[in-house]
C-alpha cells in the first residue's frame, strides 16, 4: 500500500487535523506492524463515506470516550442507542420520505376507518382503543428496536461472553502494549484506551457493538419491507391499534400494478385484524415472548468455530468480527428443547397467520376487487420467507415461518362455517381451546413411522398448563399473565407437541 495513498485515505475520512493524527500514529509504530499494515491489500479499506457514517453513527450510540465504553459493557449485551443510529441511517436513506405524505395519509386513515367497520360483521373481538399509527420508515424503526433487542439479548449474551472467553484464553497473545498487534492489527491500529486493556472486556465491547450493528442493519432493512407493525407476526410497537407505514404500502402497490387504495385496504384490513386478535387474547403476546426466549436461552456457541472466525478477521473492528457474532458460523445445532420451542412458534404463528387470512378475506371479499391476488402474495410471502424470518434467523438462528399458514386459514374458515364467527374466535379464549393443524405426513421420521403428531383432540389431559408456564417464563411474567392460561412448548396444548389444542408441525 502507497504511503501517500493511506495517508490521503485517512484525511478523507477523518478530516485534515485528525488524519495527520491518526497517520503519525501509524507512522510512529515499531517498524514489524507499521510494515503489516501497509503491505495489506488497499481495495479493502472502506470508502471514506461509509467511515464517516459508522463514525457518526458511534458518536449517536454514546461511544465517545472510554466512560462510555466501559457503561456500555456493563448496561447489556446489546448497545441499543448504536442499533437505533444504525437503523435510522439506513431508515432516513435516499428515497425515504421524511413525512407522511398528505395524501396518502388521507388514503389510509380512510382505509382503517373501514376496515374496522368491515371487520365488526366478521369478528367478534373489538375494536382496540387509541388510533393506528402512520409511520414513516423512521417511525417504524424507533417504535420497534427495543422490542427486537428483548429478543435478541439472550443470544448478544451468549456471544459476549464466548467471544471474551475465546480472547482471554486462546488468543490473549493477540494484545501487545496496550496496542492492538497481530493478525487484529487491521489499515489502522486502535490503541486500546486505559481502563479496557483487559481483553475480556474490551472483546466483550466490541462484541456488544458488533451484535447492535447487526441489528440495526437488520432492523434498518426491514424498514424499507414491512408494510404493518404485525408484518412479523407479533406485537412489536407500544400501540396496540398497530400502525401503517404508509411509503412501503404505496411502493407495493405500485409493483403489483394494483389500485392504491385496494391495497391500502388490504393492508389496513391485515393490520386491524392482528391488533383485535392480540388485544383480545392476554396470553398470546407472553406467549410468543415465553417460546422465543426459551429457544433464545438455549443457544450454545462453538468456541472453536468462533476462534476460526476471529483468526480470519483482518482488524479489531466490529465489521471484521462480525463472522464471529453470527450465528449460522459459530452456533451450534438446535437442541431437542430448542426444535421443540420452535416447532410450537411455528404452530401458534401458522394459526395467528391463519386466523388474520381467514378474517381479513371474509370482511374484505365484497369492498377488494383483487383481494385474491393480495391474498395469494401475502401467503407466498409468508411461505417464502419475509423480512421477520430473515431478521429472526440472522440474529437468533431461529428459522421461524408459518409454514402451514394455508391450512390454519382453511381450517379457521370450516370453524366459522360450522359455528359461526363468535363461536370460531372463541376458540381463542384459552389455549385448551386452539384447534389443532391436522397432522403433517412431511413430519414422519426417516424410518418411514406415521408422524408423532398425536391426533386432534379437545380433551385435557389433565396436566396443570399454569404451572408448566411458571417454569417456562422463569417467573418473568405477572400472575394476570400466566393465569390466562400460557403453557409451555414441552406438552403444550396451544403449541407443543402431546397436548390437547394445537401440535408441532
């Protein structure tokens, strides 16, 4: 790498002043490292933009000085304050709008007040107080951050301290005089601030803000799909009425080549129905919480995949290490307990899913020309995979989808005709209750055995469901909570395997 080539790189990135600082740094290095670094391959450095923007975007997370450093540590596993500025960075990029436009906002308030009025002759459960919200692709990022980082925290957790353990005991080699040497060396060295030499921490912070810039990376895509703040499938916002993001359902719209105002329906329709349901049902938002934080809780890492990962990484910086925080490289396969979980998240989102579809055609076949087409696309996507999917499997390995969406919506559909709209959405009541999918043939084991699927029953079978979500939830939830009736995945009626309500797939 030419001398002057680094040197006018740093400049670019940092300015005059803090340039000519950060090049008679590496100017001032003994002669081994300074001449590692400048034998590296210069088509690697980032563009001079992208390091003002991850600059701008660590100074909006708090990470000015070591102070901050060290609370971050000690605040948690994730740096949410960097996820948020990551996210809105992607949220605010060029082509998103700033505003709700007047016009389309017009649109879709109109779309909500009708769709609640469709909805009330097909659904039993009522409206939800307070408005639904209209957000801009920013909105949609502030509002739900928190959420997606009380899930992932478990798993930030597990990687935190697997990373210090694998930099503490195996690679602690790696620092030398306060200065970071070696295969962490990278185009500029970081001299490693007093008060964080310890490896430990210092890996435990570049963990923490490499897992919150993969999540704000996560969250600030997603922010350019979703159309609903239920798009994933559970409740994320604090609203409970749900909200719109009004930019994505125009995008949509437009790539279906289907009316505006169909589509805003469609959406609106889709949304009002999650929110009823959620608002209507205490246990089912606990529930998804109880099933996702137990396959969270039960990740393990593998040292050795990490430690692979961390001898690849060409410098010390949260992009570089981001291999060694994923976790398709470095988890290891799911436990029994963790498919068990999984497979009842499944269930409990294909019947949530099922229910909406079932609902929202029924109140919108007679208002949608194209509610065929919308349907048809909605359940593709869910099948296929959305942004959810995506964004729960890159940060909790957890490839969730609501594979059996199709049959959850027909049977909701034969319910409402044999018993009535009242009688198919109080099924909901309580878990005991839920219809089970019918039994999936692809489930048989490989010795060619039927599926372990028992068959569908409504008899309990007399184990204490309260009890057994007391030990799921680890005391984490209020007693209105867990009286409504959350069972655990091990035997659960509404989600697991060898109950009386819904099954595993």
């Amino acid at each position: 790498m030419d001398e002057n080539a680094i040197r006018q790189w740093l400049i670019e990135c940092f300015g005059p002043v803090q340039g000519e600082m950060a090049w008679n740094q590496i100017a001032n290095l003994p002669e081994g490292i300074r001449e590692q670094l400048l034998s590296q391959d210069p088509s690697r450095l980032p563009k001079p933009a992208e390091v003002q923007s991850m600059m701008q975007a660590f100074a909006a997370g708090g990470l000015n000085t070591v102070d901050d450093m060290q609370r971050t540590v000690q605040e948690g596993p994730i740096n949410v304050k960097l996820a948020t500025s990551i996210a809105l960075q992607q949220a605010n990029g060029e082509g998103s709008e700033r505003t709700i436009n007047a016009e389309t906002g017009q649109a879709a308030r109109r779309a909500v007040s009708e769709a609640n009025l469709w909805l009330d002759t097909t659904c039993a459960f009522d409206p939800v107080a307070g408005e639904t919200a209209l957000l801009t692709r920013a909105g949609w990022v502030e509002g739900t951050l928190d959420a997606w980082a009380a899930f992932s925290a478990p798993v930030a957790q597990s990687m935190n301290d697997a990373l210090a353990s694998v930099i503490s005991e195996r690679l602690g080699d790696a620092f030398a005089d306060g200065e970071v040497a070696g295969m962490f060396a990278g185009p500029v060295p970081i001299p490693v601030p007093e008060g964080m030499k310890d490896p430990g921490q210092l890996m435990k912070l570049l963990a923490n803000t490499s897992f919150a810039m993969q999540l704000g990376r996560a969250a600030g895509t997603m922010s350019h799909e979703v159309r609903g703040s239920f798009d994933q499938g559970v409740a994320l916002l604090r609203n409970p009425a749900g909200a719109l993001i009004v930019q994505n359902i125009v995008d949509y719209a437009s790539s279906l080549d289907i009316p505006l105002d169909e589509v805003m329906a469609y959406m609106a329709l889709q949304e009002l129905a999650h929110a009823r349901l959620f608002a209507a049902v205490p246990w089912l938002m606990p529930r998804f919480e109880a099933l996702i934080g137990k396959y969270a809780r039960g990740i393990s890492i593998d040292l050795d995949a990490m430690e692979e990962q961390l001898r690849e990484a060409t410098s010390m910086d949260p992009d570089s290490l981001s291999g060694a925080v994923n976790l398709t490289k470095v988890g290891i396969p799911d436990t029994p307990e963790q498919r068990e979980a999984l497979a009842s998240l499944e269930t409990l989102l294909a019947l949530v899913e099922g229910w909406v579809d079932c609902v929202t055609w029924k109140a919108g076949m007679a208002h949608i020309p194209h509610i065929e087409q919308l349907r048809e696309m909605t359940r593709r996507e869910r099948a296929t995979g959305g942004p959810s999917e995506r964004t729960f499997a890159q940060l909790l390995g957890m490839h969730l989808r609501p594979k059996r969406m199709r049959e959850a919506a027909a049977l909701w559909e034969r319910i409402g005709l044999d018993e009535g709209d009242a009688q198919r959405d109080a099924h909901w009541s309580h878990p005991d209750l839920l219809p089970q999918l019918p039994a999936d043939e692809s489930e048989a084991d490989s010795s060619g055995d039927a599926p372990k699927t028992p068959v569908a029953t409504e008899q309990t079978t007399g184990i204490d469901w309260d009890a057994e979500l007391s030990k799921l939830l680890d005391e984490g939830l209020t007693d209105g909570g867990a009286d409504t009736g959350d069972a655990n995945a091990d035997g659960d009626p509404g989600t697991g395997e060898g109950g009386s309500g819904t099954n595993a797939d």
